[in-house]
C-alpha cells in the first residue's frame, strides 16, 4: 500500500524536530534539577543529618582552623626557606610529595593512629598536611621571585636583616603567598567532604545521603 504524501512529510516534520525537542527537555530537565537545589538549600532537610546552618558553620570552621595552623606552620619555614636561600630543594620535595598523598587515606591512618575517640583531631591534622604544601610553595616563592637588586639596596642602605624581610620582602612577596592561601582553602574545602564518612558534621554528609537516595538535587546543592 502506498503511503499519502502528507502522512510522510508529517514523519519527515517528527524527525526534524525531535532534536530540537530533547535539548528543551535536556535544557528543562538540567533547569528544573537547579531549581530543586536551591530550593533544597534554602528549605529542605534529611532525616539523620544536620540542619543546612550548623553543616555549613561546622565546614568553615574546619576550612578555618586547618588553614590558620597550616599557615602558622608553612609561612616562617617559607620565608627562611626564600629569605636565606636554605633547604629549597628539600621543601620542593616535601610539598610534592605532600600533594601526592591520598586524602582519605591519610585520613583512615590518622584516625586508626589517634584512635576512634579522637576522629576530629585526625580531620584537622589531615586538612593540616593537606594545606601546608600550598602556603609553604607560596612564601618562600614569594621572595625568591623580588629581585636581589631591591634587597642588596636595603642592605647597602644599612637595613638589618629583620628590616629587609619586614619591610622589602614581605610586602613584594605577599601575591604569590595569598595564592598559596586561596589555592590551600580550596584544597580543604574540597577534601573536608570526606570528614562525613566518619560521622564528623560538614556539607560531606549530603552527598552521602543523597547518593543512595537518588536525590541529585541534594548532592548538587
């Protein structure tokens, strides 16, 4: 039997646009998922989780504890490291194999080395080692990249030691070492999901909850 002509230009019309009509639907599926998000963000909550609030308090005050006592460890070794030339080689070395350590883990043997009592203390001493290749690249980065013309002048100026790092070496080196901060928060924000697996609090614990739930409104947000 013969098809009508109009039967096959209306097949022809179907298959023409069925591309255009799964990007709308992918395009309104991916909007939709968004909205979900954000509405979850603003109103939603998981039975055995911790309100939004508190999850995103106790996050920062992870990212901030880490990265405070990984700052107060990494910049004086830093700036000696820049300042005297000493032990570069050494602490490339170190902060490469730092960066190469699997977070989680370093996270399961610190835990099993301070015990299961003390699971928060072997989150922050992970985040800690985690953050310390950073900041340490960026200080002693930091003054190797002033020109020795600049400090050889201070000295020649009569500036003690203490003076050219205060007043040459520290504020010419600060852009590589905020850096070395900014890349260092990134780094403990990202890794501090891990925390959730052991119960610990932070934003961890909704993609845990939402994987085997099937709610990627959750994980997203």
């Amino acid at each position: 039997s013969r098809t009508a002509p109009h039967a096959v230009g209306a097949r022809i019309d179907v298959a023409r646009h069925a591309p255009d009509a799964d990007r709308a639907e992918g395009g309104s599926g991916r909007m939709n998922l968004l909205v979900d998000a954000f509405r979850w963000i603003f109103g939603g909550s998981i039975p055995g989780t911790d309100p939004i609030p508190e999850a995103y308090a106790t996050h920062l005050a992870y990212t901030f504890i880490s990265v405070f006592a990984a700052a107060v460890i990494a910049i004086p070794i830093g700036w000696w490291i820049g300042h005297t030339g000493r032990g570069r080689d050494v602490a490339v070395t170190v902060a490469g194999a730092a960066r190469a350590i699997p977070s989680f883990g370093l996270f399961v043997l610190l835990i099993l080395i301070f015990g299961v009592l003390h699971q928060p203390e072997a989150a922050v001493v992970t985040f800690v080692i985690l953050a310390i290749p950073s900041i340490l690249a960026g200080a002693y980065s930091g003054f190797e990249a002033i020109d020795r013309q600049i400090v050889d002048a201070g000295r020649a100026m009569g500036m003690t030691e203490w003076q050219i790092v205060w007043k040459i070496e520290v504020p010419l080196g600060l852009p590589p070492l905020v850096a070395g901060l900014r890349s260092a928060v990134l780094q403990v924000v990202a890794t501090e999901t891990i925390a959730a697996y052991v119960d610990i609090g932070g934003l961890g614990q909704y993609i845990l909850a939402g994987l085997p739930l099937r709610r990627p409104a959750v994980v997203l947000g």
